[in-house]
C-alpha cells in the first residue's frame, strides 16, 4: 500500500528522553542520512493522535511498509520510516519502532533541526503532518 499525501494532527507531548539517545547513536543517525536524507537534531518531536480521523490516517500510515531500519543489534529494535512535512513547512520523519507496547497514537518524528523550536511549539500544542511515499518511495 502507498501512503501518498496523507494528513493528520496530533498533540505534542513529553517523551521519556529516550530520543536524543536513538538519533546520535552513530548506525541511526548514518541510516537517517541515507535513507531519508536527515542528519537528525537530537530528540524526536513526540504526537498524541487524539481525533478519531487522525487516528484513522496513522492506522493507514502504520499498514504501509515504510522505509525498513534495521537494528544493528538485539540492543536496540528495527523500526520503519515515513518522509513527513510537519506544519506545512518542515521536513522530517516519522520513527516508528517495532515494538509490541508501543503505545498506538503515539508519533515520533526527527528532522534536521529541533522542531519545538523551530515551530514554536509547546507541550499540549496542535500540528498537522504530511505524510508522503509511505513506502519508501516519493509521492
């Protein structure tokens, strides 16, 4: 299934800290660049999809097969990617690990620079995502 052109909106939100960890981890932060063409800013920016018409988008984005992140090692977990442009204006890409508990409205987006910062964005905050060539490839 390709994921062309699809919108949603989610809330931001605190994470665990856990992603300015993942990014700058030296085979992530390589596999950012060659596959979505991201030098990730440390830290993820992290969504809650609240509304029942963003959760339906992210259920669809989640279906398609992305782009495949393997884990270098039983330390860490694959995960896929999904090019994304947050508010109309930045690009970047949704994280999504394959983990079992991880939570299912939950989204966690890098890009190249902090995007809180960047878009003036506090926790509780609404932001719209475009999600593009789902399957790896460009819509």
């Amino acid at each position: 299934m390709t994921v062309e052109s699809l919108l949603f909106t989610g809330r931001v939100a605190s994470g665990k800290g856990e992603g300015a960890r993942f990014t700058r981890a030296r085979w992530a932060r390589d596999a950012f660049i060659a596959r979505v063409g991201i030098d990730p800013f440390p830290g993820t920016l992290n969504l809650i999809v609240e509304d029942p018409e963003g959760r339906a988008v992210w259920a669809r984005v989640k279906e398609s097969p992305g782009i495949h992140l393997p884990a270098p090692d039983p330390g860490w977990c694959d995960a896929r990617l999904f090019p994304v442009t947050v508010a109309g204006r930045e690009p970047g890409a949704i994280v999504l690990p394959a983990v079992a508990a991880y939570p299912d409205d939950q989204v966690e987006i890098i890009a190249a620079v902090g995007l809180r910062a960047a878009l003036r964005l506090e926790d509780g905050d609404s932001v719209e995502v475009a999600v593009s060539g789902g399957d790896g490839r460009s819509a």
